[in-house]
C-alpha cells in the first residue's frame, strides 16, 4: 500500500537495500519494509551452488574432446559481486537481472581458461586419461584466480565426470585396441603352443634317452651272459 513493501529473505541469501545510490542495508537473513518507488532490492545467493558444464576442447595433435564436469562456488564478498553483476528483485522477490544466469557462464568461462592450459601439450590418448590430472591442476590454479577474486567468488570443489573423443575417433580407437588386444591373444596362443611343442619335445627327448639307456643296460647284460657262456666253455675245454 502506497508503495511500501516488505522482504523476507532466506539466511542463505544476502539482501541488499539500495535507496539514491547508497547501501541504507545488508546481510543475510534480512526482513524490513521499505519504499518501492525509491528503492533497489539486490538478493544475492550466499550458499553454494553447484554448476554442471560441458565444453569442447582440441588436444595438440588436433583432436576434438568433450569435457563434462561440476564445480561447487561459494559467495565471499556479496556486496562485491553485486557491484559487476544484476541480481536485482522486484517487489515479489524475483529477479529480474540477469547475474544468476550470468554467473556460472564466467566461472565456467575461468574454468574452461584453466583446463586449456594444461590440456595444450597433451595429445588425445594421453587427454584422455589426464581426469585426474586436469583436476589436481584447476584446484590449484582457481585459488589465486584474479577473475575469481575480483568476483569474489571461491571455488570450494571440482570434477571431471567425462572425457569422450568424437563418435568417429571413439570407433577408431576402439578398433585399435581392439586389434591390439586381438594381436595380444594371438601372441599368447602362439607362446602357449610354442611352449606344447617345448614340452612335447622334452618328453621325446626324455623318451629317447631311456630308450638308449635300457639298450645300454641290456647290452651290457649280453656282454656278460656272453663272458659267461665263454668262461663256462673255457672249463669244460
């Protein structure tokens, strides 16, 4: 009535009343009336809030990847990022700037920046396994991010979910190991058949010598019955 209204809003969110230009309140959790025709309402979320992204990146041997994360941010300076970004209410408490859109799209922008770093020297094969990497080098990089900080923003968690190749080079790597893994079973029927064809060796070899080795053992009994024969002839001479 009269243009006076009254916000409520929520303690995860920062309110900020404007009147002429100059901040008259602030905080979280904050419920006042004020007069509408006069005044600006800001409500920035304090919370953190999660972000999913996705971007196509092109690796140093010219390959095209898709990376597919989340990274978790967290408001600081709520005054500050009001200042750069809109994140005015009407009288309901809806927006009607644009800064919640806005802002996942620069902290994924800054993300995006930071992973190109590391991905510029990597060929396809060695990006595709990098996850780990890629990840151990964002945290590190966004803590002393200057877009960040002039934000004030923090980015309190991130994760790589994916990393795909294009649909085409998915079918030729997968042909590859495919191929390779096929190399890899022929390798080892060929060694477990060189290895039969070893042992079966060995056995006829082992067959062999005990063959010559009861030849031997029987020739020399020959022998003998044969100087026992003579000797006997010899007596009887």
């Amino acid at each position: 009535m009269f243009g006076i209204r009254f916000i409520k809003v929520r303690p995860t969110d920062y309110v900020i009343l404007y009147r002429k230009g100059k901040i008259r309140a602030e905080g979280t959790g904050l419920s006042f009336f004020y007069y509408a025709p006069s005044a600006n309402v800001v409500i920035v979320p304090a919370a953190s809030g999660d972000s999913p992204f996705i971007f196509k990146e092109t690796t140093v041997d010219y390959q095209e990847i898709n990376i597919q994360g989340q990274f978790t941010y967290r408001v600081l300076q709520p005054t500050k990022l009001a200042g750069l970004l809109d994140f005015a209410v009407d009288v309901h408490g809806r927006y009607t700037g644009d800064g919640s859109e806005k802002l996942p799209v620069r902290l994924t922008n800054v993300i995006q920046v930071t992973i190109r770093e590391k991905l510029s020297a990597m060929d396809l094969r060695t990006a595709l396994k990098s996850g780990s990497d890629l990840v151990t080098h964002v945290k590190a990089r966004v803590k002393d991010n200057e877009s960040l900080a002039a934000l004030g923003i923090e980015i309190v968690d991130f994760a790589i979910l994916k990393i795909s190749p294009t649909p085409e080079m998915s079918r030729a790597l997968e042909a590859s190991a495919r191929e390779t893994l096929l190399k890899e079973a022929d390798e080892a029927i060929y060694v477990r058949r060189n290895l039969g064809v070893e042992q079966e060796r060995k056995i006829k070899e082992n067959e062999l010598q005990t063959q010559i080795a009861i030849e031997e053992k029987n020739r020399k009994i020959r022998e003998e019955q044969m100087n026992i024969e003579i000797a006997v002839q010899e007596k009887k001479s």
